[in-house]
C-alpha cells in the first residue's frame, strides 16, 4: 500500500509546486505593470522618438546632472585628462615647428618658445603645469614666440571654463534635493478604516531628518486603464486623489510622522470598491509629497506608489509616538508600517446607506408636547 500513497505524496507536492510557481509569475507581472516603484523610480521608456538625440546636448547642463555617477566621473576625468594631452601635442608642435627639440641641434645662443622642452612627454608636463596653474618654474614661455603666447592665453581661459564647468556639476550632483527625498520615508502598505466616522484610506508618512520640510503638499493620482463611452481605451488614465491632513494638507509641520488619509465618498473612485473586490482591481495609486529643502532652499518632491496587494482593507496603523519620562517625544519606527486589524465595514456603499437610512430615521420624530383632544358633539339645537 505504500507505493500509492507515495504516488499521492508526489502529486500533491506537484500541485502545490505548481500553484506556487503560477502565484509567483502573477506576481512578477502585476510588479512589472507598476508605474512608480515604492523608491519612486518610474518604470517607462521611449521609442521611436523623432527628435535626434542631439537635442540632449542643447541642454547638456541638465544632460550632465541626470547622468550616474560612473559616466560624470568618466566624462570628469576625461576631460581633463583630454585637455592636457591636447595642449601637450600643441606644445610639441609649436617646439617642432620652431626647432627647438634637441633633434634638431640648436646652437648655443637659439631662444627656444618653451624652455626646456625635450620631447613629447616634457610637453605633455608642460601643458599639465599651466592649466592647473603648478608652475614648478622649471618650464616657462619666452617672448620669442607670439604663438606660444596665444596658445598659453588660450589654454589659462579654457581650464578655467572646465574647471567650473565640472566642478560646479559635481556639486551640483551632491547637493541635489534628489537625495534629501531619500530621507523621507512611506509606510509599506495603505490601509482602509473609520476615521472620523467616515471610510478612508490612510498612509502614513515619515521625515527621517530633524530639519524640516516648508511649505509641503501632499497630493494622489489614481493611475487605471478606463473605457470612454466612445470605445477608447485609455492606458494610465489619472484621476486626482485628495489626501488630507488633520491640520490641513498645506504647510505641514513634517517634525514627526504623519497619517495622510483619503475620505471614500461618493466623489471618490473608490466608493464601489469592496474588501472583497479590491484584490480583483487593477490600479495603482501614485503618491507625491512637494516640499522645499530647509537647508539649501531647493524644492524636492518624494513619490511612492501602492497596488492592490499593498492595500489593507479592515486595518489601522499602530501607533508611533509616546512620551517618555523625561517629558521627550519618542518616535519608534519599528512600528511605522505595522498594522492592526479593527473593524470596518466592508464597502463605503454600504457605510453610506447606513448613514442614509438613520438619518431618515431620526427626520420624523414624536413630539411630546402634543396632545390629542376630541370634542363631542351635541344634538340639541335650539328653536
């Protein structure tokens, strides 16, 4: 008998070996199909663009920023290092072409354009002295030549212009409110609750840093695929989401996180959506924080982005910040995306014709000031 149940054994193995590796694909498409990824980088590229790429080199200040550090270190380096050996053939040439080379046995009393130039590596020497401006004193120009004059002019003013050039865009990189973005952080998944005796959806928001954000927004793009009633189809299709802040959503005092929340009413896209139902959807919710960077004054704006899977019907966030006995507020960011289960009511639809039906209720109530009086009624009449 044990030969049929290892044959069962095998095939049950096998199914579930199956369901696992078909969940897992479902998974790695619905990833795929994100827009934004949860660090804000968006997934799309271009093809087929008409313009020629040279249109990048109209505005190759922004060109050199966008680029990863490896290329500006490449493009830095040889840039420099270009330049050095350029002028350093130039010097060689304006030595050859003036004979002063020892090739060329100069006599005694011959004034060379550049002392001591005996080749193409001391010319290479040479170029490198001027345009970092080292002047060892070793090497130097003469008046014999108005060549050599211009071509020291003209390689002064063109370190000059790469040296800021590339210096300015290596700070430039450094100081970009792109990595200040990095220090604000949002919750792994959104969940949906009663707040205030309303169904919302909330995610909660958290600024690593002790400086402050000034002047941030907040503000939603529900990204889905929508039929018009013309038969178009329309591929990320955005329609707004309004985040709300208890102290309203402009100029938020970011010093410790905050809770952002959605109110599911009948103006919002999610007011037909069910706990059952919303694992069947196919959308993808954009968030985006705008904020000016105390420190430098650069605007910044952080952005992360939640799918089906990471919304979490029926949840709440546990809370984040105590007080100690010291009389100091503690955040604990071991709880900043935990979650505990509370009850909700499973569509807004649903909550809302609640509402509607008490409110009904409580339109036609008993007065107990009033009273009924009856009168009777006399059949004598008089003549």
């Amino acid at each position: 008998m044990k030969p049929p149940h290892r044959a069962l054994s095998a095939e049950g193995m096998f199914n579930y070996l199956r369901k696992r590796f078909a969940s897992h694909i479902t998974e790695r498409s619905r990833r795929r199909a994100r827009l934004v990824s949860k660090d804000g980088r968006c997934n799309i590229e271009f093809g087929n663009v008409e313009q020629s790429r040279f249109v990048f080199l109209v505005d190759i200040w922004t060109t050199i920023l966008d680029l990863r550090w490896r290329y500006k270190m490449t493009i830095f380096i040889s840039a420099f290092l270009g330049s050095w050996f350029l002028f350093g053939l130039l010097w060689y040439v304006v030595a050859y072409i003036h004979k002063d080379l020892p090739e060329f046995n100069p006599s005694i009393n011959h004034t060379p354009c550049v002392e001591n130039i005996n080749g193409l590596t001391s010319a290479f020497l040479f170029s490198l002295e001027t345009q970092v401006t080292i002047g060892y004193g070793f090497r130097c120009v003469t008046e014999q030549c108005v060549t050599a004059i211009f071509l020291l002019i003209f390689q002064s003013i063109l370190g000059v212009i790469i040296n800021s050039f590339m210096c300015g865009a290596i700070l430039a990189k450094i100081s970009r409110s792109k990595n200040r973005a990095k220090t604000i952080t949002f919750s792994k998944n959104a969940v949906i609750s009663k707040r205030g005796g309303k169904l919302c959806l909330l995610i909660r928001v958290a600024n690593l840093r002790k400086s402050l954000l000034i002047g941030s927004h907040i503000y939603g793009k529900l990204l889905k695929t929508t039929i018009t009633p013309e038969g178009e189809t329309i591929i990320l299709d955005q329609v707004n989401i309004e985040f709300i802040v208890d102290a309203g959503n402009e100029n938020l005092f970011f010093i410790s996180p905050l809770t952002i929340y959605h109110i599911i009413d009948k103006n919002s896209p999610f007011f037909h959506t069910a706990a059952e139902t919303i694992l069947q959807q196919d959308f993808e919710l954009v968030v985006f924080l705008d904020g000016t960077v105390e420190a430098t004054s650069a605007t910044c704006q952080v952005r992360t982005s939640y799918i089906p899977e990471e919304v979490l019907w029926g949840y709440r966030f546990a809370p984040i910040v105590s007080k100690t006995k010291e009389g100091k507020y503690r955040v604990d960011f071991q709880n900043f995306s935990k979650t505990v289960a509370v009850e909700t009511p499973h569509c807004a639809f649903c909550l809302y014709n609640e509402k509607e039906a008490k409110a009904k209720e409580k339109k036609g109530y008993d007065n107990p000031g009033f009273v009924l009086s009856e009168s009777s009624e006399t059949s004598d009449t008089k003549m």
